[in-house]
C-alpha cells in the first residue's frame, strides 16, 4: 500500500509539473501598442478575439450592453499627457476602455477600473469620460479584434477599433499649442538654437508663419546647402502666397540637392511648386 501511494504521488507530481510547463495557443492573445504622438506617447494593451465563423456584433457582442472591447481583463489606454478625446478632457494616466456598441452609434467609456476582469467590476461611477461615436462599414472582415492609433499630426491622432465589417474612430488631441510655443520660445534664446525644427513645427501646424520664415531664414544662414532647408522655405512662401520667394528658395533647394542621394525626390517635389505657379498665370 505504501508503495501505491508513493507510485500515486510521483505520477500526480509530474502531471502537475507537465501542466505548469505545458503552454496552448491562445483564442485571444494579448497585444499592445506603443506610439509616439505629441511630446509623449500614447500605450494600448487588450485581448484580440477572433471571429471563428460567429456572427459579432448583435449576436456575440450585444447592442446596448457594456463590452469589454476585446477579450479578457480590461482593455486598457495610457496617455502620456493631458490630452482631449472624443471632445472631452482627459488627464495624462492610464484607464480601462469600455464601449457600448450600437447598429448607428457607439458609446465609449474611459473607467478607472484597471484592475476589472473585462466587465466584471465596472461601476459607472469610476467613469471619467463617456461619449458617442458613429461606427463605419467595412467591405471586407476584420477576423481578429484590431485597435490602432493612425492619421498622426503634431497635435491630433486617431484610436481606431475593427473588427468583423465595423470600423470605430476615436479622435484624441493633445492640449499642446500654447505649450509647445512657449518652449519653442524658450529653446529660441538657448545656444543650441533649433530653428530648422521650430520653423518646420510652425510650417505643419499652420501657426506663426512669419516666425517660421525668419527662423528657416536664421537656419539657412549657418547651413546654406541645406536643400530641405530650402525646400521648407519654398513650402512656408508658398503658405504665404510669396510667388517669388517661394520660386526662388524652390530652385536653390534643387541646385543644392544635385548630386545627392535625394536629388530626384527633391526635384520632383520642387518642381511641382514652381509649376503651380506657372500654371496661374
């Protein structure tokens, strides 16, 4: 009897060591998403579902119900800043995205419930944001559960959710003009001066384009066969609806560019801009 138990004991022990060591695909593997955007960066981390032949939204994930908007624990979202999303402000942190998905429109809820395994342990009173979207059809499926952050600028971004023929688009803005301006500024009067960067920054968020143009110009001066350079103050003159500065600048960003690995892209492209002026007259 002695040596039944001992026989009995060593097999339990192995299969015990074999399940610890034993790791199966997951239906839903866990995923996450890092992407710069502003002066921070934005994390994503959720459970990617499937669709394994079932019908999605309506049948496996009803209308008009709290979804976890994944699988698994809660899905959730971190943000490096303050930022506005869905024309709410939310403070820089980390919270769990819920969503009410409908036929024509789409709830979504930032909760404080990280800790929450997917809906068990929401409470409406940890909400911190709530608003509707419009969902989008897609023509072709999705299968597994996707969340991205696309259509980046300086300052405003998309969260983006596919799955199945729906798309769902979350607009995020970062609150940081005022501050950004403010530390250009200060970078300004520092020895390092960043002209190039901040006349650029001013360029692609159509701001102060009179500061870009004198910065670009103080930029030029210490690198004067700098064809970008040059072909950013084409694009700032043009903004401007300076024909001959911006015809000027555009045909010295191609003649310093000659011989260069980026000849063509730059020819190209400054090329276009002489012609747009060419064909107004």
């Amino acid at each position: 009897m002695k040596k039944l138990s001992l026989l009995l004991f060593a097999a339990a022990l192995s299969t015990s060591v074999f399940a610890q060591d034993l790791k199966l695909p997951a239906l839903s593997p866990n995923a996450k998403i890092s992407q710069d955007f502003s002066t921070s960066s934005i994390e994503i981390t959720y459970s990617r579902p499937s669709m394994r032949g079932r019908k999605i939204f309506g049948e496996l994930v009803a209308y008009g119900n709290v979804w976890r908007t994944g699988a698994n624990s809660a899905t959730k979202v971190k943000f490096g800043e303050d930022v506005t999303i869905g024309g709410q402000p939310v403070k820089a942190g980390e919270y769990a995205i819920y969503t009410i998905p409908g036929a024509t429109e789409w709830e979504i809820i930032l909760n404080k419930g990280l800790g929450n395994w997917g809906t068990a342990g929401y409470d409406k009173a940890d909400d911190v944001a709530r608003f509707k979207v419009a969902p989008k059809a897609l023509d072709k499926n999705v299968n597994t559960f996707t969340m991205n952050i696309g259509n980046i600028t300086f300052n405003s971004c998309n969260l983006e959710m596919m799955w199945e023929k729906t798309k769902v688009i979350i607009p995020v803005k970062a609150n940081n003009e005022e501050r950004l301006s403010a530390s250009i500024d200060k970078a300004i009067n520092n020895p390092n001066i960043p002209y190039f960067q901040a006349a650029n920054y001013y360029y692609e968020t159509d701001q102060h384009l009179d500061k870009a143009m004198t910065y670009v110009d103080k930029a030029l001066e210490s690198n004067p066969k700098a064809f970008w350079m040059w072909s950013l103050k084409a694009r700032i003159a043009q903004k401007q609806n300076n024909k001959a500065v911006a015809i000027e600048a555009a045909q010295k960003s191609m003649d310093a560019a000659k011989g260069s690995a980026f000849e063509a892209e730059y020819v190209n492209n400054m090329t276009r801009i002489i012609n747009s002026y060419n064909k107004k007259s």
